[in-house]
C-alpha cells in the first residue's frame, strides 16, 4: 500500500466532491452572469446578492484552474462565464478599472458606502483571474483584458 498515493487520492477526492461539486454549479448565476457571492450554511442562496471584484475575479481564477488541474471543460465555461461579467459589468467602460462591487444584475450598488469606488486590491485580483484564464486557453481577449486592467493601475494608482 502507497501511504502517499492514498492520501493524494483522498485529497483529490476531497476537492472534486467535498468541495467544488458543493459550489459548482450552485454558484454560477444563469439569470445575470457572474457567481453568487453569498451561499448559507446550509447551501442555499439568499436573495440579496451583491457582487463584489475579488470574489468574481477568485471564480475565474478557480474555474481557470481547475479546468486545467482536472482537465474539465466545464469549469472552463465556468472561467468564461465570469469573464463576460467581468468585461461587461464590473469594468468602467468610461474610465476603466474594475468597480468594487455591483449589484446581482451589474449595475450600481450601495452597499457598504463604496459607490463607483475602485479599489487596486480587487483590480489586482481581477488581472490575476485574467492571467489564469489566458493560461488556460491563449484566448488573447483574456490577456488584452488583463493588460488593460494594469495599465489602469499603473495610470491611476499612487
């Protein structure tokens, strides 16, 4: 018996089916792109949902790299899914940066007082995410998308 192996197997086992089966698909929200930021104890979804840079940007990331890790398509379309969401909600198409957080549908939000605040520390997540993704599949809109995001930081941010 491979004590190793054994202990390799069960962590294996522990990540695809203690872990990302419990979040994944449940997280992915259908209705208006992006990921489900808040799940209960006991794994249902609340209805208010806000939806915040470094927690969409940590799905893309996770997606991207458990599809390359488990060699799954499916958490690829996960990786994309965010993507989209990413690009088209949580991006300031006006004056670029990622926006701290939005609502479930993308647009602006209250919560926590934030308003159209950006902040580096999710941007820096966002540009993290991207670079997994573009790792994952050599799409060049996801590196173009991370570049964008750094020179945004390195022009705004002092």
């Amino acid at each position: 018996m491979n004590l190793t192996k054994t202990i390799a197997d069960e962590m294996l086992d522990s990540l695809q089916n203690g872990i990302l089966k419990r979040w994944y698909p449940l997280v992915i929200d259908e209705e208006f792109g992006g990921y489900y930021t808040n799940v209960t104890w006991d794994w249902k979804l609340p209805e208010e949902q806000e939806k915040m840079i470094v927690t969409q940007a940590r799905h893309v990331w996770l997606s991207s790299k458990m599809a390359a890790f488990l060699n799954n398509d499916e958490f690829e379309k996960y990786a994309w899914h965010g993507y989209k969401f990413l690009r088209a909600f949580m991006w300031d198409h006006r004056f670029g940066g990622f926006f701290q957080v939005r609502n479930r549908n993308g647009e602006f939000s209250p919560v926590e007082g934030w308003g159209e605040e950006k902040r580096t520390y999710g941007n820096a997540f966002a540009i993290y995410s991207l670079a997994a993704l573009y790792e994952l599949t050599h799409d060049p809109s996801a590196l173009n998308f991370a570049k964008e995001a750094f020179d945004w930081i390195e022009e705004k941010a002092y």
